[in-house]
C-alpha cells in the first residue's frame, strides 16, 4: 500500500531521480534516494514545509536536487528505476536511509552532523542525516 499519493508520472519522476542521485551506487543506492525523497514529501517539517507531491519534492528550490540541473535526469525512465521507485513509494526502507531527509558525498569521512542534523550511516559514497523525531515525527 502506498505511504504517498502517486500517478505514473510521479513514479517516473522518481525514478528518473533515483538514476541521476545513483545509479553508480547500484539498486540500493537507489532505494535509499528514494527513501529520502519520500521522506521530504511525508515530512511537512523543517525544509520540507508544504512539499506534497512528487513534483514539489524533485524540483524544489533552494534545497532541492543537483541532478535536475544536468540532462541526464531528462532522460525517460526506464521499467528498472520504475520498479524501484515503487518499492520506495510502497513504504520499503533501507537503513541508513530510512528516516533520513538529507544525503550528500563527501571527499572522506562522514561528518557526524550536517547542518545540526544527525549522521545516520553511510552507503557507498553517500552519508544519510536524520532528523530528530521530535522535529519531524513524520519521518518515524
């Protein structure tokens, strides 16, 4: 059952997202974009104030994504990122990117906060940042 409201073009959105954000990360990489992305539309806190749809979520400015600034984003979804994306929009989770709002890669080490907000691990090149349950209960 779906945790957000979706239409196909939501779920190529997303996974045209989960593609540019990594797919040089592999599947779960991947899942763990769109477990962020699905975050911020849940959340209704901190940065992501009145972001509702996918469409807010993707190209939200400032705070949004990089990747929608290149053209490889641009290209068409493909059924792979299609079904990943739904697995993200089904409520799947995968740690560190269960709860997390934010990700970013660094040079080296994860920092153990970003922005005041909590490391909550990394995966491959990218480190996930939660916040606390009392900021954005949504996420938990």
């Amino acid at each position: 059952m779906a945790v957000i409201q979706t239409n196909s073009s939501d779920v190529d959105l997303l996974a045209r997202l989960m593609r540019a954000e990594a797919e040089g990360e592999g599947d779960l990489g991947m899942l763990m974009v769109g477990n962020v992305g699905v975050n911020r539309i849940l959340a209704n806190c901190l940065d992501f104030k009145n972001i509702r749809t996918m469409r807010d979520m993707v190209f939200q400015s400032p705070g949004g994504y990089e990747s929608v600034q290149k053209s490889y984003f641009y290209q068409r979804a493909r059924d792979k990122e299609r079904r990943l994306a739904r697995r993200v929009i089904n409520g799947e989770r995968q740690h560190p990117a269960s709860n997390a709002l934010w990700f970013f890669r660094p040079e080296g080490a994860c920092p153990p906060e970003w922005f005041n907000q909590t490391n909550s691990g990394r995966y491959k090149a990218h480190c996930f940042f939660i916040p606390t349950p009392q900021d954005c209960p949504r996420v938990f």
